[in-house]
C-alpha cells in the first residue's frame, strides 16, 4: 500500500511482474478513492498482466465481468486496468475491445471507457480502429471531455492509418 500511495510507477510495475501474487492485493486497490492508488493500482494490474498472460486472461474475464449489471459490482474501476493491460499486452486485450467499446452507451462508464480505448490505442491502434463506430452514436455533444477523447482517439488511429 506503501508503494501505491507514493505513486511510484516504476516500483508497482517491478513488483507486479516478478511476484504474481501481487495482483490479488492490486486489484483490491483498484476501487481505491484515496489519491491515485486505483490508477497506479491499474498500472501494477497492466504490467502483471502482461508479465503472466495466463493470469492475465483471468483478470480481464473479471474485469469484462465487473462491467455487466449481473455482476453487482461497480466495474468503473476496472477499467483503467483493461487499459492498461491492452497497452501491454494487445493480443490479450483484442477479444475483449469490442465488448469494452459496446458498453460506451452507459454515461457513468463511458468516459473511463474512452480513456482506455485511447491507451491501447496508444500502442495498437489497428485493434481499436474497427471499434469507433460503437463509440460515435454516445459520444455527448456538451461533453468536452468525451468529445476530447474521442478525436484523441480517432487521432491515433488515423495515425497509423496513414502510417500503414
């Protein structure tokens, strides 16, 4: 915890990808409101993922889980971390890319869900890309945020687009 609230990334990111047991006490941390511990949880989460892909695939299964109504869990917080795990992992995360974007109808999950499209996007565009066309019909007109993230996002991918 120690680690978390300091913020310091690149410690988190160590730990979480040479001792897999700390992605039981990250994800713990995820739904965090104290400062930036849930973010720099989300980040531990990313780089264990991709460290263990085996533990990986389990996690996002619970994340993904943690966004439908059934689950009974708030999976706005898990978010960040499917982020995060797709920027390191793209081939883990590229199943679950639509399944993410398809909840961009619900308000109070739409914002994180731009946020981590736009991070894996970062380092694998080609898998958001066929993915915008869920996204457009929610994005708010008087939301400078949504509206920001979304031409971020449409950005990086024209980007590479014309890249290729």
């Amino acid at each position: 915890m120690e680690v978390l609230r300091a913020d310091d990334t690149t410690r988190i990111e160590h730990i979480a990808a040479t001792d897999r047991r700390a992605m039981r006490h990250l994800l713990g941390r995820l739904w965090d409101q104290e400062g930036d511990v849930g973010r720099t949880a989300s980040i531990g989460v990313g780089a264990a993922a991709a460290a263990h892909p085996d533990l990986g695939l389990d996690i996002v299964r619970r994340l993904m889980w943690a966004l439908n109504d059934e689950s009974g869990m708030n999976g706005v917080f898990g978010i960040a971390a499917l982020g995060e795990i797709g920027a390191r992992d793209p081939e883990l995360i590229e199943p679950f890319v639509a399944p993410l974007a398809s909840h961009s109808w619900d308000d109070g999950l739409r914002p994180e869900i731009l946020k981590a499209l736009v991070r894996i996007a970062s380092t694998a565009p080609r898998i958001v890309a066929p993915h915008l066309a869920l996204l457009e019909p929610h994005i708010e007109p008087g939301n400078h945020e949504e509206i920001e993230l979304a031409a971020e996002l449409r950005s990086l991918v024209k980007e590479d687009h014309d890249q290729a």
